[in-house]
C-alpha cells in the first residue's frame, strides 16, 4: 500500500449517492476535487484521467473558462427568471442557437434539466400531439430491450432495463418493446457499424405491431441511435433508416434519445446525421452545456409543434407541461458558450478525425482474458466480459468490470462499468497519446484481475488508501 497523506472526508453519513452501492463505495470513497482539461484531481491530489467524458457530459473537456465566465457573469445579471406566463431573452437565444445545430426540420425546443426529463417530455408530447390531431386512441408507447431513457415512470416504462423498474412496482400501461440490435454470435469484434442483419430485425418491429398491436394506436417508438448505458450496442446497416420508414408508413412518430450520442460523440453533430436518419423528435442533455448546468432539451419537427399551435383554443396552453427551472438563465448562458467552443474548436470533426485511431486502440485488447466483444463507434467503446463463474459455478455477474474499474482508478484511469461491460467515452478534447494511456491502463488492468482468479474479484484488496481515510472518519 502506498504512503496514504493525511485526508480529510466530508461527512459521508448524510448523502444517498444515486446508481451507486452505498455501503461498498463509503468504504472506499472515490471524490475529486478538481478538475481541468481531461483529467481530474483526487482528494490525494493523483491526476485521474477521464475516460468517460464525466458522465457521457463534458464533451469540451473540463474547467473550461469561456463558460465558467458567463455563467459567472449571468449570476449577477439575472439569476433567474420564471418559465411558466413569462420568460428571459437567453431562453429565446439558446433555443434559437440550438435550432441551428440541430438537424434540418427539427427546429422548435422545449427545455428540460436532465435527459430523464427530456424523455418523458418527449413521450408527452408525442400522446399530446395525437390527441389534438384528433387521435386519442394513438396512446401507446414502444422502446427498446436494454433501451435507457433516464430514470422518471415514462422513461423507465419505455426503457428496457428491467433493474432499473422492478424495484418500483407496476409501470406504464400501454407499453411494449422490441429487440435490440446486439447478436455477438454473428458481429462479434466488429468495427464500427456491423453489416449484417439490421433491415430484417427491423422488420420484426413491424410484424410485432401489426401482429400484437393495430398500429393505429400506437403513438411512438423511441430508440438511442447508439444505445450507450446498455454497454455500447451499435445499430446494423440500414436499420434505423427501415425503421423510419415502418414508423412513417404507420403514422408513428419516431424519437431519438441523443443524450448520449448528441454533440459529437459519433464524430457527427448528432447520431441522426450519422446515420442519415430524421426522427420526428430528438431528446437531448449532458452536452448541451458541458455537463456544467442541469439542462436538457427535446426538438420536434415544427409541424409537430404547429398542430398544437392551430388546433388547440385560442388563448389555451398549448401543452400543460414544464419545469420550474426550465430554461433558467445561467443554463441559457452555458449552452450558448458551449456551443460557441462547438463552433470555434470544430470538436465533431476532432472526434471524427481520431476515430480510426480509437478503435484501433480499443481492438488491441481482444484476446485478452476475459474479453468476449470489443464494440466501437465515434469515440465510444464498449468492452464485454465473460461471466465469471465461482469455483461453485455461481456467475458472479459484473463483477469482473467492477474490479476492472477498480483497478483502473487505482492506476490513474476513470472508466465507467455497467453489468459485464465497461465503457469508453472519454471528452473529444483526448489526445493521440491520452488515447493509448487509456487502453494501455485498461489492458493493464484486465491482465492484473484475471491473473488473480476469484481473488481478483474482491473489492478490498483496491484502493486500500481510501479504505483508510474511511475508517479513519469520525462523524458527529
């Protein structure tokens, strides 16, 4: 164990860490102080590089000072302002500056303050819009399997993450799902895009409404573009386009979720670009402002947004929905400066330029213990782990990652886990060199748990030192 410095922690007792193992991370906290450019401070002051871009959400990397300033600035200017019967002139802006980046069509926004907010705001206005189209009976709502649309009743209901709703009781009626795109028997270690099998499972979508469901009644089928928080599960040539093609021949409207795949991930604007689709809605978050300020956002195509206009009573709202901090002035003020550092720094075309020699990266660890699927797109990859089976034959489900994860923190490296797979997502700011650090650590990493066996698995043997600063709290 290395020399630990005398730490001190905040009080852990009182905060409720969300999507986290409590008890398990309060026995080795892992809190940065600080962070500048694609690297974070630990509280013992090790340079930790960010190899998730935060959480999918600072795209420009960290401590940008163009919207620290006027974000600054705009707290002493106008703090905030009401949405609802009022309104600001930096919400007009920001909408206005995010119309222009959008795809063509897609030019009326509605602010939210997380993507879980832009998602259910994107499936209310979806039933909303039907309804005054004269439609009511369209009120049902498809996702995906290991779809991920945040964390409120809407986005869990359509989401397909069973873990993140059983806890919670009965969902939403009117919901179904498809399957997702991932076969690993057919497109295992597939660079980029997989070839094969995208237009006949998209197929199934239609067989699967017109078998279970009278598409008259269904409202939407919303889908990531990229499907991140699932493990990186890259969609087959032609699939997305067949399925805008099934959803407008029905008459159903079609919902990107870019919260993940939106403002240059993929080395596009937006995953619609890349794949040369457009949705009738995209939800959007994390990049709008850099992971800076809660903001989110949903776009739909301006006929969407004149329906409601001319078809509901004059002097009605329009659509009874919104948020007390929707479009406050300092989350205004950050997506505009993003989007200023967007457009001076061209960090699209960096991500696309670096592509080729990030998936490079990423495939030298197959052949590894362990490694059963590399997959890769944009700057983003997904490793996916063999199940570890205990000397029992009991599959010790994600814990392999988790250990992977840990090690990796302990040698200077943040990634992110999820069941089996670990995630790669670091800010379009990375450098060539930071790039091999990355996969260089992970492998290093991989190497170190796998060497171990089942011991390998135990959580205790990393990061003893802040195993120790917690033992050593005492809270009053």
């Amino acid at each position: 164990m290395e020399k630990s410095p005398n730490i001190q922690l905040p009080d852990l007792s009182h905060y409720w860490v969300p999507f986290t193992a409590n008890r398990q991370f309060k026995a080795m906290p892992r809190l940065f102080k600080a962070a500048k450019g694609n690297y974070y401070t630990s509280m013992d002051d090790k340079q930790i590089l960010d190899g998730t871009a935060g959480l999918w959400c600072t795209p420009a990397g960290h401590g940008r000072e163009e919207i620290a300033t006027a974000v600054g600035k705009q707290l002493l200017t106008l703090d905030y302002a009401p949405a609802f019967q009022s309104s600001h002139p930096l919400a007009f802006e920001a909408a206005s500056r995010l119309a222009e980046y959008l795809p063509n069509g897609l030019d009326r926004v509605f602010f939210t303050n997380s993507g879980s907010e832009s998602a259910d705001t994107a499936l209310k206005i979806a039933l909303a819009y039907h309804r005054v189209c004269g439609n009511p009976l369209r009120n049902k709502l498809i996702g995906r399997e290991r779809g991920y649309h945040g964390v409120n009743f809407g986005g869990i209901a359509v989401g397909g993450i069973a873990g993140n709703r059983k806890a919670f009781g009965n969902s939403l009626a009117g919901i179904d799902h498809i399957r997702h795109p991932l076969d690993i028997a057919k497109n295992a270690f597939t660079k980029g895009v997989p070839e094969d099998g995208g237009i006949a499972l998209a197929n199934e979508f239609e067989q699967r409404i017109l078998t279970l469901h009278d598409p008259s009644t269904i409202a939407a089928l919303i889908v990531e573009p990229m499907q991140g928080s699932a493990g990186v599960i890259v969609p087959p040539t032609g699939y997305l386009k067949r399925l805008r093609e099934i959803c407008t021949k029905h008459g159903i409207l079609l919902i990107f979720d870019e919260v993940i795949t939106g403002f240059g991930r993929l080395g596009t604007r937006w995953g619609a670009d890349y794949f040369d689709v457009t949705p009738d809605m995209i939800t959007c978050a994390k990049g709008l402002t850099n992971g800076v300020v809660p903001m989110g956002a949903v776009a739909v195509k301006h006929d969407i947004y004149d329906a409601f206009m001319e078809k509901s009573p004059e002097g009605a709202i329009e659509l009874p929905h919104g948020y007390t901090y929707s479009a406050i002035p300092i989350a205004c003020t950050a997506a505009i400066a993003t989007l200023d550092i967007f457009a001076a720094e061209k960090l699209e075309a960096r991500a696309a330029d670096l592509s080729g020699y990030f998936e490079q990266a990423a495939h030298s660890l197959r052949g590894l213990p362990m490694v059963r699927d590399i997959r890769n797109i944009g700057l983003v990859a997904g490793i996916e782990f063999e199940q570890f089976m205990d000397k029992n034959g009991v599959a010790k489900v994600g814990a392999f990652a988790f250990a992977t994860y840990l090690k990796c923190y302990e040698l200077g490296l943040h990634i992110r886990f999820t069941g089996d797979i670990i995630a790669i997502s670091p800010p379009l700011t990375i450098e060539k060199h930071e790039i091999d650090r990355i996969f260089n650590t992970l492998s290093d990493a991989i190497k170190f748990v796998a060497s171990h066996g089942e011991k390998g698995l135990e959580s205790k043997q990393y990061l003893k030192n802040e195993q120790a600063w917690a033992k050593a709290q005492i809270y009053t």
